[in-house]
C-alpha cells in the first residue's frame, strides 16, 4: 500500500470491497472513456510546445523544419478534437462558481486552437514561413494560459 493524501491506494478489481481509505483501480475502458477532455488537452500542450523547440532547433538545422511542420499540425488536430470534448464536459459547470472560468478556459482554448492552425499554416505556406517562429511563441503562450485556465477548472478547490 502506498500512502495518499486522501487514503491508501490498492489496485484490485473494480469489484472489490473498498473501505473509505482504499482506492480500487478502475477498469481501462472506463478510465479511458470518462473526461476524454482532461486527457486530449495534454497532446497540443506537449506537441505545440516541442514543435517550438523544433522551429528554434531549425533555424541551425534545416532538416528538422518538416518534423516541427508535422508536430504542429497534429497540435492542431488534437486542439480540435480537445474543443469538442470539452464543449461535451461543459454542461457539468452550469449554475456552479465555476462557469464564469469555464467560459472564460473555453474562449482562450477555441481562439489558441484556431491560433495553432494558423501556425500550420504558416509554416506550410513559404511566403510566410518567416512568421513561423514568432507566431509559436505567441500561440506556445497561449497554449500554456489555457492550461493553466483548464488545471484551476480541474484541480482548484
């Protein structure tokens, strides 16, 4: 057993008895299938922030520029995805102090989606790939806003 600020944790089947202080492991499935917001977020999170690491690690090494494209592109796909998994999420905050953050994570996080796409489009199209590395910094900011926006939604007491 391995202490916990709310208990002890036991894996076991989801079948077992479980007293107030032991925490039985959820099935996969179910796991997987509940808050599917709470586990996309973090894919645009990590792929916009290496795709930055990329363009910077480009401006030395050229051949690392289509990686950076690529990682960019799926931050995008993934803010996407992560947007209708929230709009899902968002009708267990209504008429709770919560909803005015709610809203407010939901504004950030649908103008920073549409700011990641941009920046995939940015770094497809030449003429502007110039811009590429300023706009990532503008939309890695964001990105790490609604973050936090979203952690508070999640964890603040």
């Amino acid at each position: 057993m391995i202490g916990s600020p709310t208990g002890s944790f036991r894996a076991g089947p989801a079948n077992a008895p479980a007293t107030p202080d032991t925490f039985v492991m959820p099935s996969l499935g179910q796991e997987l299938g509940e808050h599917v917001h709470n586990k996309l977020v973090h894919f645009p999170i990590v792929l916009s922030l290496t795709g930055l690491a990329l363009l910077v690690g480009a401006r030395r090494r050229p051949a690392l520029e289509p990686a950076a494209r690529a990682l960019i592109w799926a931050a995008a796909a993934f803010a996407i995805a992560a947007f209708f998994a929230g709009r899902s999420q968002e009708a267990a905050f209504d008429d709770t102090p919560r909803q005015w953050l709610v809203e407010l994570h939901e504004r950030w996080g649908t103008f920073t989606a549409i700011g990641i796409v941009l920046w995939g489009i940015i770094t497809a199209w030449k003429p502007a790939r110039r811009f590429a590395l300023p706009w990532g910094v503008l939309v890695v900011i964001a990105v790490l806003i609604v973050a936090f926006y979203g952690g508070v939604v999640s964890h603040g007491e």
